[in-house]
C-alpha cells in the first residue's frame, strides 16, 4: 500500500518546492500565494506541450496547497488499525459531528479503506471557525505509471462546519463519492473517540539501527533519517486503534451506530459510538 501524499510528491515536479515554501514562509498567505505562483509557472510551460483544461488546472491549484499545508503541518497521516477498519465498515454512517469534535487542529491526511480500496483525504480542521474542510481523492490519483499532464484527477472539496449534518445526499453527482465522504467522515468520528489509542509506526518498517537513531539521535540526525524515508516512499503514520475489538466477525452483525450523549461537566454534546457486535440468533421451540 502507498500512500496518496507519496503519490503528489513523486508525481509532481513541483512538490518539493511547494513543500519548501509551505515549510520556510512564515506567513500562511504568502506560502499560499507564493505555491500558486509555482504551479502557475509550471501549467504555462506544460501548456505549450500538452493540452490542458480549466477543471486540471483548478484541481493543481487545489492539490498544491493542500499538499503544502499538510507538510507545514507536520505530514500527520492517520489510518484506522485493521480490527478498527473492520469495525468501522459494519457501522452505520454518522449524522453529525459533535459541537466540540476534538480533532486535530491544523492540516493532516486520512487513509481510507472501502471494499480492500484504498484512498484519502487531506482535512485542514479550524477550530475557531468550527470548520472543517476536506479535499478527497479517488483510489486512483496519481498512479505512478501516468504523468499528471496526461490525467483528469477526480477531486471532491468540500466544507463542513459542525455540528451541521455530514449526512450523503443519495444524488447521481456524489454516487461515485459516496462510500469515500462516508468513510471520511466515520474516521474523523472515530477521532473524537476518547477510547482511541495512536501508535505511532512506518509504512515501510525501519531497520534496528534507524529505529534506535529515532529513539536517541539528536534532532538534526532524526530530520536527516527521517527526510531519507520520505524520499524512499516511507511514510510515518499515526495508527488508530481501540482495545477489546475482535479480529474476526461472524456473517451476521448487528450494526455498529452513533448517539449523542451530554457531558457530564459540560452541556456539549458528545458523539459516542456503540461498537458493531455479533447477531445472536434465538430459536423458539
């Protein structure tokens, strides 16, 4: 499994200096404006080679600066543990975010999984503005044996300010989106969780000698270490999980569901879930 950041980095000429800009301008504006001058440059010199139109151009604006936050933000990419995973698809979708979600703040990346299909999405969460915006890519972005010029990336944005409905609207425009936005939002429902445990792993694992540099080198020695990874196609991620799931599920599921509970010390409404569990089935004799 790869991961769509590593797919833009390595599809995208640009994508170092777009990361470059994000991480050495102080200013979020500016690195903003000064990604989009790049990427601007790059489309006018690739037009003269290749036929480009106004949704592929849209969508590199878009992709750049999502990309570029997510790196100034530390390249945090979550992904649900397999028993998690699982639980999660033998859930019912959820109606809502809670009024006070504890999200991480900031740009990060969800791994997402719908029928052994991988994709994702870069989320920028506000918490003064109680927004969160989503940029979702399709399991084929950016393969690696297809040059971006020569490709129309499908590319969903959208917004959503809690605790207004995340709820699909069943219309032909999302049919192909679908099962993604739901899966997107259950990991970030899953996230509010207080049950959840982050691990802290690689993609790719690390050799003893890598890992005990990470543990005990000095700050220059783990950026060294860790910039090798990421030019190899490794990845850090922050892998969620809760305790008592089980491994394996029967054919038949009662479906796991979402309900709104009010704090104990405070009148917000919290979003708790009840796990998927196993059918049992009563005979009547």
């Amino acid at each position: 499994m790869d991961f769509h950041s590593h797919r833009y980095q390595t599809s995208r000429p640009w994508a170092k200096r777009i990361a470059q800009t994000f991480q050495q301008t102080s200013s979020l504006p500016q690195a903003c404006s000064e990604a989009a001058a790049i990427v601007q440059r790059e489309l006018e010199q690739a037009a003269t080679l290749h036929r480009l139109n106004d949704t592929q151009r849209e969508t590199e604006f878009v992709l750049a600066e999502a990309y570029g936050q997510f790196v100034r933000d530390g390249r945090r990419l979550y992904a649900l543990a397999p028993t998690l995973q699982t639980a999660l698809a033998h859930t019912r979708a959820p109606v809502a975010l809670p009024s006070h979600p504890s999200l991480p703040t900031g740009t990060f990346m969800l791994q997402l999984q719908h029928d052994e299909q991988h994709s994702a999405a870069f989320v920028t969460h506000d918490p003064a503005a109680r927004k969160v915006d989503m940029l979702l890519l399709q399991p084929d972005f950016a393969p690696a044996d297809s040059p971006w010029f020569s490709r129309m990336e499908a590319a969903l944005t959208l917004g959503v300010s809690y605790p207004d409905s995340v709820q699909v609207p069943d219309t032909p425009a999302l049919a192909g989106w679908r099962p993604w936005l739901q899966a997107a939002f259950g990991t970030l429902a899953l996230l509010t969780q207080p049950r959840l445990q982050l691990e802290s792993s690689w993609l790719q694992a690390l050799t003893d000698t890598d890992s005990q540099l990470l543990r005990n080198g000095s700050q220059k020695e783990r950026q060294k270490l860790r910039t090798e990874q990421l030019k190899r196609g490794n990845q850090e991620v922050l892998l969620a999980s809760i305790a008592g799931l089980p491994t394996s599920w029967p054919q038949t599921v009662r479906a796991g569901y979402w309900r709104s509970q009010a704090g104990k010390r405070s009148p917000a409404e919290k979003l708790v879930w009840v796990p998927p569990r196993a059918d049992t089935v009563t005979e009547t004799v």
